[in-house]
C-alpha cells in the first residue's frame, strides 16, 4: 500500500451487541483473511489518479478561493500525499512536475491518506474533497464536504464542485466508487487549520520556512470485492416502506446492512438464498434531509454492494382531525441534521412557529389550528431555514 501525502507548490495566481453478533464479525474477519491469502494478481483494482480538496460553502459548493490539487503545471496549490503522518515519505512531489498520482487500490485493503495544503487567505469553514479514478479527471468518482477542524462528512451533491483542473461540475453526491469489480468506500476524511493536530491525524507542517504551517488532515478508503445492491424507491421520506434487493454475495451467507457508514450498527440482516441473493423490505429509518448510501457487506465473503437514498422531508400531525384552535403537534422529518424548520398554514397562508430538528433531521412543534381554517383537509408546510426543503403535512378541519 502507498500512502498519499500533500504537498504544495506555490501559485502564480491564488487560488446484537451479542455472542452471536461478536461470531458473525468473526466469520467476516476470518473471511476478509482468507481472501487476502489470494496471490496479488488475482485482485481486482482500481486506480485513484486524481484529488481535489478545496474550501467550500454549507452546502459543499467551492467558495472562497482556497484550492489544492495533483495536477502540476496549472495555477493552483500542490496536494500532495504521503501514508505517514509526519509528512515525510511523499507519493507524489517534491516538484510540481510530479504532483500527478496513480494509486493502485486493491479489494480487501484499505489506505490512508495524510495531506496537506498551502495556509490561505480565504477559509470559509467548510471544505470539499473530490477524488477521481481511472483517469477521469473531469467526473469525480466520490464527493464529500464538511465543517472544517471535524471528522464529520457528507456526499457532496452540489452543482459547483471541481474538476481536478478547477473547473466548476456537480459533485458525485455518493462516498463510493464501483469499477472494475471493487467498490472503493471513504472510510474517514477530515481537513484542519494549522494547529496542534487533535487526534491520529497528521502533524502540521510546514513546507517552504517562512510560509507557516499548512492546513493539514487525512482520509481513509476501504477496497471490497463488490456485489450489487440496490433500493425502491431511490428517494422517500423517513417511515418510506423501502425494498432493498442484492446479489452476488455467496449462497446462504449471512448480509449485514447499514445506512451511512460500513461497521456502524446495522440497520437490519439479511440472509442470501442459494444464488447469492437476498430481497428486504425494511422501513427508511430515521435520517437527515440529503442522500445517504446504504451498504450489505457479506460476512462470508466479504463482497460489498452499495446503492444511494436520497431522502426527502414530511411532516407528520398529530392529531390529523381538529376544530379551529384546536392544538395539534406537527412532527417534521427528513429536514437538515440541527436546521430551523418554518411552519405555515397553507390556506390563508400563515405562520405556526419554528421547530428544531435533532441530529437526524427530526422535531416537533406544538400548533394551534387558525381560527380562520376552512373546513375540510389543509396542508401545513415546514421549510427549512438552511436547506431550504420543503415538507408537507395534513390536517382536517372539523
């Protein structure tokens, strides 16, 4: 495994809980070794030939100027790679020439990945990372975002993201990559100011005496030999009745299957029949507004298929029936993770409060029915403040 290192170049312009559970993780870990006892040959790979990490705005769009790339010869910061934390040891540089990567990544390993980038001017709080494999260059292969100085990151949907030249294109929207029968999952990014590094993550460094520290942080990709997975519908709101279908996992094998990250509590267990293939039809659980991937990792034989939820936002009443200042209490879902969620009256239009959503994108507020409500069904509306998505939800006026 090589790690990946950034360095920099200056620019010319700027820029259960159980017994059973513990023996079923077991059952995988003995599997993953197994297959790691495949002569190297026999891998399946892809290669990651191109990185992107740039300063973002809250909905993961560039913003601010701050840009670091493998890609010499152009006009922005170098990125550069190394697998140490210490910054030394680099895969790609010292000179701009050599800021270019071309990674192997082999199913059943995983890699880490230190950077590092040129300190700026122009931070915006947040960052970006678009990764590209196969020499494509111009479509990234996986989109993420997040606050800057935290681990936390979502899939990068938005419509301004970058190509590896700084080009503006829409990010993947997913924290995988399928090709050449290997699934590649980001496993962990974060990015942070020059400081005293919190945790495992690189040191901050400085590359040129007199530049100062650079922004400094890592990100993890875990390779799987890859099955198929996929969701209906693609899109819903939490409580959404979903059918989640895979195949090409080994017959009979046991299939766990997560939202969000590959060893966090699965959401539920499958098991696959004698071809490898397996049908659930699990209600979408509680998430935030935005898309999620969803995994099914096989125990047996380690195989990996991911599909992607985008996740929608309603609005629940309780009760649905009431007279004219009658109190009802209006759930939201499926809104951003902590956002304020507007809550109006349709008809007469008027406002009824703010709700706070949770972590998941879930909250209440306690409403009074208008003196003025038609009889019959009316809509409530909850919009968010920051994403701006709107839900819908019904009551009936008596």
């Amino acid at each position: 495994m090589t790690p990946i290192i950034a360095f920099r170049k200056r620019p010319t312009r700027g820029s259960r809980k159980d017994a059973s559970r513990a023996g079923l993780h077991g059952r995988y870990c003995l599997a993953l070794a197994a297959f790691l006892m495949v002569p190297l040959s026999a891998y399946p790979q892809t290669t990651l030939t191109g990185a992107i990490q740039f300063s973002a705005n809250s909905s993961g769009a560039a913003s601010g100027g701050q840009v670091w790339n493998t890609l010499g010869g152009d006009s922005y910061y170098d990125l550069w790679l190394a697998l140490n934390p210490d910054a030394t040891s680099p895969i790609n540089g010292p000179s701009d020439t050599q800021a270019g990567i071309a990674i192997p990544l082999e199913a059943g390993n995983s890699y880490k990945y230190y950077i590092f980038g040129q300190p700026g001017c122009c931070s915006t709080g947040a960052n970006g990372l678009n990764l590209f494999f196969n020499g494509s260059d111009s479509t990234p292969g996986i989109s993420v975002f997040g606050p800057i100085d935290s681990s936390s990151f979502l899939p990068n949907s938005s419509s301004s993201t970058l190509t590896l030249q700084g080009a503006s294109v829409a990010g993947s929207g997913t924290t995988t990559y399928t090709s050449g029968g290997v699934i590649v999952v980001l496993g962990g990014y974060d990015w942070n100011a020059p400081a005293t590094p919190p945790g495992d993550v690189c040191q901050a460094k400085e590359f040129s005496p007199g530049d100062g520290a650079d922004y400094f942080g890592s990100f993890t990709l875990r390779v799987f030999p890859a099955a198929s997975l996929s969701l209906s519908p693609a899109s819903g709101s939490p409580g959404t009745k979903l059918t989640i279908t895979g195949s090409g996992f080994a017959a009979t094998e046991t299939v766990d299957i997560y939202a969000g990250r590959v060893g966090s509590t699965p959401l539920l267990t499958a098991t696959a029949d004698a071809g490898g293939s397996f049908t659930v039809t699990p209600h979408e659980p509680q998430l935030p507004y935005g898309t999620i991937d969803f995994y099914a990792a096989g125990l047996g034989s380690g195989k990996l298929g991911v599909a992607t939820l985008s996740v929608t936002p309603a609005l629940l009443m309780n009760p649905a029936t009431g007279a004219p200042g009658g109190a009802v209490t209006a759930y939201v879902f499926g809104f951003g993770a902590g956002e304020a969620v507007d809550l109006y009256w349709n008809n007469p239009r008027q406002s009824l409060g703010t709700a706070t959503a949770n972590g998941l994108g879930t909250g209440d507020l306690a409403i009074t029915i208008p003196a003025n409500a038609s009889p019959g069904i009316n809509e409530v509306i909850g919009v968010g403040q920051t994403t701006k998505a709107i839900g819908l939800g019904r009551v009936t006026v008596q």
